[in-house]
C-alpha cells in the first residue's frame, strides 16, 4: 500500500538533456560541456541542495558536482565529457537541514533574537554531519560551545559560511528515477570542413576523371584547408535507361549517366567504376589524402539501376508488379524508370538489413570513415537506427551525413536513431530574422541534443533561387556564413568557387548539371573566391571558438541587413566576432552590442578587435560600436576579439 | 541483435495529452472531449493512416478513430469520455498500399498514363483488404475487371473514395510502445461555485455565529446560486499563545483567536468548537445544505496549536529542541509560537501518514465531500500524492482544492499528484495582456491536463492592492471576470458583497480581519452585486457553454481596456460572448471580432447576441462589431449568441 520513501520531500522533474524522455542519448563530442538543469523543489521554506552524479559508463564512482538554483526552482551543473564514451548522469536532491539551520540562525541573529537553543541545536547538527571523526567539525563544535557572542561570531564568519557549503547534510534524499545517457563522439563530428567533387571530372586534361586525378587535385584541396573530401557514388553506372544531359529521359550513346543510378554488368555497391580505376586506385587515394589530413567521404545510395546485380540475384529485395516487372521509383505521374528501390517491406528484409550492413563495412575496411548519406528519409528510420548502430558498435569515429532536405520531423528523426551530422535549411534561409531563428533553434532548442548541423550554401542538386544570376558577392557571403555559423560546413566546390549561376529555368538546379555529364573544370585557376576559402578555412582551424557551433550568440546590431555573432571558448581564451552584411548590392552600417554579461565586461570596456582577413583594428571602449560593410569590398568581418586584460 | 519488427516503417512520437511523459494521467471530468495529437511519420512518399484506440479501463475492446493529419506531420483525433472513470488510449499507425495506390492512379489517369497494371494492382490490394467475404470489395474487384476505360471511371468514382476510406490496408503497422491514462472525474470536478463564510459570524443577532445560524443562512446562499458553501476550520481553537485582532501575538482574554490554530484541550482535527455547536448541528447543516443543492466545504489545516491533543499524545510528530521545546512555525526572525507544524520527517511518518488520513475519512463518513485544503505546499508533495489516491481508492466524487499560492511550478505538481481544483494567480491577473496570457497558459499548455483552475477575486487572506480603497466597479468586475473565465470559481462572500475595500495599511490583507475576531454581517440586506452574483449565477447553470474552462477562446477587440472571449458548447447549441471594461473609472469601446473559423460563420454573417443581464440586444451582421461599456452602468456584457440558421 504504502510504497513511497516517506521521508524524502524533495521532488525531481523536467531533467535536460533527455532526448523523447529518454528514449535516444543526447550527443556530445569529446570536450564538450553538459550542461544538466531540473525543476527541483520540496515543500515549504526549509532549504534544498542538490548534486549532479555523472561518471563514465566503465567507471564505478559517481562524480558530484553541486547544482546552483538559476531561476523559478531550475538548477544548473555542467560536466566535461573528456573521453569518446557513453557518460551517465543522474541528480539527488535533499532538505539541507545544517543549511536551513544556518540560514536561520543568521537572520535571528541579525535581529538579536535569542538564539541559545539554535546554537545547541547547531551543534547537534555538525555532530551528525560526518560518521568519521572530521577536525574541521569538531573544531566546528567546539567553538560553537564557547561563550555564548563568541559562538554568534563564529557562525556569522566567512569560514562558517564554507564549512556549511563544505558539508552538505544529505538525509533522506531524493533520487531521480532515471540514469540518463550523453554518447560522446570523436571530435570531427562537430568539426569538419567538406568539399565536394565529381571525381570523373577531376582531370586536369580533360578527359574521364579517375581517381589517380583526384589524388593529384588534393594539395589544391588541402591548401584551401579542407579535411572531408566528399566524392558522389564511385560504383558502375546503370546502363538500362541511363538518363542523359540535364536528365533527358534517355541517354545518347556515350553519355555517363548519374552516378547515383548504381549498378550494371560491371557491379553494384561494393564494386568501383571501371572508368575511375581500381579499387587498389581507390585506396591509394585515401591513403594519400591521409597524408594531407583529408577523409575520403563516400556516398551510400541504397537504390539500383536496373541491371543492378541485385536485382536479378534477389528479386525479393524489389517489388515485383503483377506483369511481372520490378517496381521503378515514382512520383505519379512522374516515373524514374533508371531507379528501382528496395522493397523494405520485403518478407527477407532481414537479409536485405544485413547486407546493407555489408555495403558499409565493406567500405569502412578499405578506410573509409566518413558516409554521406543519399535521402535517408526514403528508407524506413528503423532501418537508420539499426544499421548505424551496428556499425558504432563495431567500429568507432565513423561519420554518418544524413542528405535528408525534408520535413523538420523526419530530419530531427533521424538525427536521433543515430546519424552524426544532417544537411539543414540553411541552404535556403537568407533574411536576417529567418537566419537568427534558425540559428536559435538548432543552438538553443531541444534539436541542440540530438541534431549536428552541417551547413552548405549549394549542393549539385541545388542552386538556391538568390543565387541564380548573381555575382560573387553572394557568393562569398553565404560561404562566409556557412563556415562561421556552423563548426561543420560543406560546399559542392569547383563551381561554387568559379560562381556558376546558371540555373534549370524556373527551378533551383544546375544548367548542364555535372550529375548527368563529364565537366570540365580549370582546376589550375584559383580567384578571390579561392583566397577567401583559404583564409577562413585557416581561421577556422587556428580558433577553437570556431570548432563549435553551440557556442554561438547573436549580437544586438540595428539594420536588418546587418546579422552579427559571437562564438568563445567557455574560458574566454578564444573570441570571435562575425559581422555580415546580408546585402550583396550596397553597403550597410550599424552599431553591433558587445555581449558584456557573456564577456564578463565591466563598466570600462576595453576591447581590440582585428578583423583576420584584413588585418584592420580598431579598440572599442563602448558597448554599442559602429561597423560599415561594402559588400564590393568583403561582405563581412571575422573579428578576432581580445579583451585587455586589466578591465577582466 | 535485431529486435526491431523490419517491416514497421512508421515513427509515432509526442502523444498527448501526456502528464510527465506518463508519470500521472490526464484529468477530465465526466462528458469532456479528449483530443490527441502525435507526430506521426515514415519514409518517402507513401501515404499513413493512423488511427487512436480508446477504452474504458474495465472494457477489452478498444474503440477505434480515424486520425487526421492536421499540418506538419502532427495528427488529430479525439474522443468522449462520459463515463466516471479511467480510459486508456494508444495510437496505431501504417503505411496504407490501399490508399497510396489510389492516389498514385488518379494522379496517373488524370495525366493519361497507361495504367493496365496499376489496374491489376488494385484488384490484388482489394482481395487482400479482408479475410472475410466482403460483397463490397468482391463488386469492387468485379468493376475493375471489366473493360479498362470503365474501370478507371469507377476508381474516379465518388463511390471508390469511399472504399478506399471505409476499408484501411493494416500491414506491419507502428504501434505506439505506451498506453496512456486519462482520469475521468465527476461533473462538479470542473463546474462550481463557491461561497465562504466563518460560521462564528453567521449569527443574525450579533452573537457567535453557530451551525444553527449557518443554517438559516442557506436560503440566502442558494439563492445567489452556489452550490458549495466553504466554512474555515470548525475545529476547537488553541488557547496557549493565541492571536488577538488584526494578529496581535497576545489575544485578549475573550478573543476567540484564529480557526486556523487548530486543537486545545477540547478536542482536535476530528471535533467540533464547542461555540458553533455539536457534531450532530454539523450534520444537519449537510444535509440541509444538501436540500438546497449545495455541499459544505471543510478545510483541512494540518497543523496544530500547542494545546492540541496531538502534542501531547504523539510527540514524535513534531520536531523536539534540545531544550525540551517543542519547534513552532518560523520565517526567520519571524515566530509564530501558535503553530506547531507536524514533522514529516518523523521517524514515526508512516503512523502519522495513516492519522492524517482518517481525518479526511472521518469527515467523509459524516457527509464531507469536499476539502479546502490549507497550505498543502508546506507538506510534502509525496504524502499528498499518496493520501488523495488512498481516499479516491475508497471514496468517490470527493475533491481536494489547493490552497497553495506559491511558486508555479509546485502548484502544478500538488495538481499532477491528485489536487482536484487549484486557486491560482488570477487573484492578481488585472490588465489585459496578463489576463489573456495566463488563462492561454491553463487552457492551451500542458497545464490543461492536470490543472483545474478555481478562480478567487479575494479571500480572507487577500484582499488585492488594486481593490483597495476602491469603488464597487472593480468588485463587479472581478466578479463577473472570474465566473466567466472559470468554471470554478469562489468568493469570500459577505466582505465581497459589501465592498469590504480596507486594508491593513501597506499590506494585500484586511484591516480588522474576520480570522482574528467574529464579525457581524448584516445578512438580511443586499444590494447591486448580490443582484448581479444570482443573475450571473443563475447563468452559468443555465448555459452549458459556461460549465467549461477549456472552451475559452480569446475574441480581438483593439482597446487595451476592452477584454473579450467566447465559449461555446462543442456543437455551437450555446455560445457565450463576455466583452468586458478593465478600467473602472471610464468608459472604453472597441470593435469586437466574431471568431468566424470556432463559429463556422461563412461570408454572410447574422448573429444575434442579447445580454443575458441587461435584456439589450443587437443584431450582428459583421465580422467586427461595435461595443461600449459604462463601468458606471455595468462594466461587462454577457452575450449569448445565436448562429442565424440560413447561414449555418
């Protein structure tokens, strides 16, 4: 009947992170802060202390750290996650009846009521604070049975006030009912830099790329400082109907086809177009680009062309129609005769499951790491869930991109059954309030726990309407704000960097889209552009403040084509300051706020700001500073921020 | 390994309504609509059909819903619960072939594709729609396997959407992991009006009042039109250290003291004061009440003078000081040495736990159904947690209001664990924004399923500042506010009625407090707001729209002294349209707009509304219509609308 611990009259709710109750582990990577807040509260006034327990899960031992009240009964502790494991954390909460007591016994004091019996009372208390002998409490004890002043003197010290905060009095505490989990992942899932090239148009002659030429393309991607290079499907291209140039519906003999219609006679999933080399080649060029400190990333597409192998080797993997043909992918009306999905609901889906599984860990034992991965949101989340963490468990620092431009619900999915990093609507979120929403929400929301954003300003599938026709200005902006927003961005690189603007009328594609043709790019060339790349990519990599994207903070700035942020290190050793001009036909101005709460500024302000690309300076002695951008000059400041150090 | 079921591809996250992920149920009373809402979603393209299943707990068989996906990937469907009871409900979700096939083939014949073989297709997803015989689908099968031209009219039929809507395809669905609990409580739960008074000032002659004089006052309650009549503690009241007038520490000798110091040599929590009568006078005082349709409230103040019998008999209840002391109630410096608060942390709790709760019973069983419960946020929340379930396991149609006025988060949890009603924060709710966003708060967050708002303009602890020295306006209008807004609702009545606007000088309490001293109220007269309280109550009985909180919807009206809201039945049989002047020294007008979406009002608008207090009426053919309000004549309109039936 009675089951409760009656004593315990503390209560424990609302606990963060928990990602859907707990369900999926909230994420960090190694280094990071976990931040831990609960409502906590007991009943009347008598005073509560609570402690975060936190330990590695190997580990035996709790770690405490005391939780502070913020506001409206929620407490706060953080930890660091140090190590690549799954952390455990929990919260205990308890009336501090030696606190209680201590509270009291000021304010009477103060007052000058009698406090004779609070002092016997206090030392009850500090000779049940400890089951050892303790010479802090004895000492304690035995002032406090000294004249009746001096023992008033005594509890009103500053060393009172610590022995109390030393000794909490933990008695019939309350324990929150759950262990909750943060998964903490290598550094590179918060942290990379991705370029994104076609390698059959990697030759510098202008032939059929191969891999031999994207192994001669990495110094140039390596001294933009880029360290994922990401290569769209490399297996044999379906040749039973190939599409052609800007997706004709047939393919004129000789056209390549897109690479992500996979499979033919030559292979499927686990083989290598012949046209790109071998896979020895292949390896070669992971290995090589190791060198340059660049991960190869590669493409999962789990579909097929039609003469994939699959399809005649496990026809119960497809959908087969009652005349007898397999299932093409559509979109009614719409056909995609050179697709045929997987049937997922197939009465095999387990074979099917595990060699899926097989695709990947075929590639990740060639030294693969990093996947980018093709619509996952058209494959069951079940599956995602499965699969990933099967892989985790046994390989670790793998990196699973999720490609998924869909519905919020469905990218934040998966984003929790396991994927490390997800593709995101920055790509089309331009004003400055559409910017700082979305930047809050992925920093400052739940999503913060779950979702990696990465961000890219064009894919090959995407040519944003506001970049259609416009010049290099636009260009250098939403490059700018991909790689100082995010810790983690991406660009599909060569046309990005030679401004190619030139749409499919109408939609927000590529003209002659290198999906369905050999280009040819002057890989020789570099522009300001290229320069601009460069020198952010450098800066990125010399200041820890732009490792993250968690750490962002918008700045009060007035004109609403001005957007300003602040991203620092916790301990301040580190700022940055990004100030944009969102307008990329005139110059702007206006006066951005210094953050001095976050700063730790005082009245007298003294910070010196340098802009890295430019090498201007200026020292700021008030709150609100004026900044002027002409977009034809650069569209934004990187200040490097540096607080004199008097005025900490 | 896996676990998973492979062929389930649907995700169902965010069920509601859900207290704590679970931890408590949901509260309705007796006839309320519950809507559910989840997040329903799987991958591609293919189209969900969901449905929710609700039982009455004591049932096997589920009652199902068809959901309907409202924006955003979030589905809706609701149910009743007219049964005093619990029901459970979980949710079921699929990817439907039947349905996505339908779609696919309208959009291909619209366009002229050849669907021969989605023909086919049709007729094997009709044979596999039921195991049983069906002469629907088996006439359906037979049209599709006539000429083709015929067949694809009968898919475009009408008749056809009704099939494929009549007849879901149920494979590998999703069923959520949780079945939910929604509490289903009695009608009075949620709809009653209260009325408090000291019975030690009931008396017509100027005496101490009795339960005889109580009596004589029911006809004068009832015909005001409350139906619960709450009467302070009617307990013995202590005589060591009693309070005098205005909380004096020292009464004078004849001072009757506070009700709330409960306990002295003549009894305890389970007597009677010997001045308001005998048990057996209580009794009678229920049941007459009863005749008149309205119950008596008891408060139970579980504390203690220092003369009740509980200090002497149960000295392990409360906490003992090391000078033999017994530990009194304190806000330091501040003691209060007339109450004793019991110590939950006694070693003896569970004993205490037990004695605390025949309390309760023991004033059941003498005809108590309803307690005011004093303070319960200075006792801890897991004793109430478990002492209301024990009662509500033993007793029905019993209901604990919450007298906690304390912080927001531990008046929702003393509602989670089992509070029926809760006073609430409407006390100081005066301007326009602060009215609309607290009660958006109760009706539209998490809070509408737990908390039962009971709404007090003053008790007989508070009399607001902004009440103060004031007019009867402000009373009428705080009347007239909180038994429009609430369902529940109460009032310390005779000091309301007359205007009783003094207070202690810098404080929100009254001068000359009815708690320290017996009052003598000239009960036989009325005047203006007992008029307006029987009309407003005679109102509320006769208007099921104002039995509910939770079909309040705010109404726009520009100025920001006008305040206007609607409620209406679900079937829009009874509409109420309140429009009310918050300022009480002018008049104020404004345009009102119709909710035309809630009221199902087209492009041509006729709407009668008349003023239920008033008589005056209007004829409303617009969408925003005029109003004005003399607060010097009435500072409110209580409209009942009527839907002109051409246009509904």
């Amino acid at each position: 009947m009675i089951k409760v611990k009656g004593k315990s009259r503390v209560v424990i709710e609302n606990v963060q992170p928990q990602v859907d109750q707990g369900l999926y582990p909230a994420k960090r990577t190694v280094g990071e802060r976990v931040d831990v807040t609960a409502d906590i509260f007991g009943d009347g006034h008598d005073h509560l202390r609570a402690q975060l327990l936190y330990r590695r899960q190997e580990d035996h031992h709790w770690q405490h750290v005391e939780m502070r009240h913020t506001y409206n009964d929620t407490w706060l502790a953080s930890f660091y996650v140090p190590d690549k494991t799954v952390y455990l954390f929990t919260i205990q909460a308890w009336v501090d009846h030696f606190d209680t007591w201590y509270d009291g016994f000021k304010k009477k004091a103060h007052a000058n009521v009698d406090v004779h019996v609070e002092i016997k009372e206090g030392v009850l208390l500090l000779k049940g604070l400890s089951k050892e002998k303790n010479e802090r409490l004895s000492l304690a004890v035995s002032e406090l049975e000294r004249e009746y002043s001096t023992a008033i003197a005594y509890v009103l010290s500053k060393g009172f006030e610590k022995l109390v905060h030393d000794f909490p009095h933990i008695e019939h505490e309350t324990q929150y009912e759950k262990i909750l989990e943060v998964v903490v992942e290598h550094a590179k899932a918060n942290f990379s830099s991705w370029y994104e090239l076609f390698p059959r148009s990697a030759s510098l002659e202008g032939k059929h790329g191969t891999f031999k030429d994207v192994i001669r393309l990495l110094p140039r991607v390596a001294s933009m400082g880029f360290d994922v290079l990401y290569l769209p499907p490399i297996h044999p291209i379906g040749k039973v109907n190939r599409k052609g140039k800007n997706n004709n519906v047939k393919a004129e003999p000789g056209e390549p086809g897109s690479p992500w219609a996979i499979g033919s006679d030559e292979g499927g999933h686990k083989s290598i177009h012949p046209d790109l080399g071998t896979l020895d080649d292949y390896k070669k060029l992971i290995s090589e680009a190791k060198k340059y400190g660049i991960d190869i990333a590669l493409d999962i597409a789990f579909q097929c062309a039609p003469d994939h192998p699959y399809v005649k080797e496990h026809p119960e993997w497809f959908k087969q129609r009652p005349d007898g043909s397999v299932q093409y992918a559509e979109n009614p009306p719409k056909k995609y005769q050179d697709i045929y999905p997987f049937n997922f609901e197939s009465d095999q889906w387990m074979d099917l499951w595990v060699e899926l599984k097989s695709v990947i860990t075929f590639w990740i034992d060639q030294g693969v790491k990093i996947f980018r991965v093709d619509n996952p949101h058209t494959k069951p989340i079940p599956f995602w869930q499965w699969v990933i963490s099967e892989v985790n468990s046994e390989y670790s620092d793998v990196i699973f991109l999720a490609e998924a431009f869909t519905r919020p619900k469905v990218m934040a999915s998966l984003a929790k059954v396991g994927f490390t990093q997800s593709y995101t609507y920055f790509t089309w979120r331009i004003h400055k309030q559409e910017i700082m929403d979305y930047m809050n929400e992925l920093v400052y929301s739940q999503s913060r726990n779950y979702f990696r954003p990465n961000f890219w300003p064009n894919t090959p599938d995407i040519l944003p309407f506001f970049m259609q026709h416009q010049g290099e200005n636009i260009f250098i902006l939403r490059f700018a704000l991909a790689a100082t927003l995010a810790s983690n961005y991406g660009m599909y690189g060569p046309v990005y960097e030679f401004y190619d603007n030139v749409p499919m009328e109408g939609k927000e594609e590529y003209y002659n889209s290198e999906k369905y043709e050999v280009k040819r790019h002057d890989w020789k060339k570099t522009n300001r552009m290229t320069d601009i790349i460069t020198l952010i990519n450098k800066t990125r990599k010399e200041n820890p403040a732009l490792h993250s994207t968690w750490n962002m903070q918008f700045c009060h700035i007035e004109d609403q084509n001005m957007l300003a942020f602040l991203k620092a290190t916790d301990d301040l050793s580190n700022i940055i300051l990004v100030v944009a001009n969102l307008d990329p036909h005139a110059k702007h101005s206006g006066f951005v706020q210094l953050p001095k709460e976050r700063l730790k500024l005082g009245d007298r302000i003294n910070v010196k700001v340098r802009d890295l690309l430019t090498d201007e300076h200026y020292t700021w002695t008030q709150e609100w500073n004026y900044v002027e951008l002409d977009p034809f000059k650069l569209p934004f400041h990187l200040f490097k921020v540096e607080l004199h150090e008097s005025y900490m």
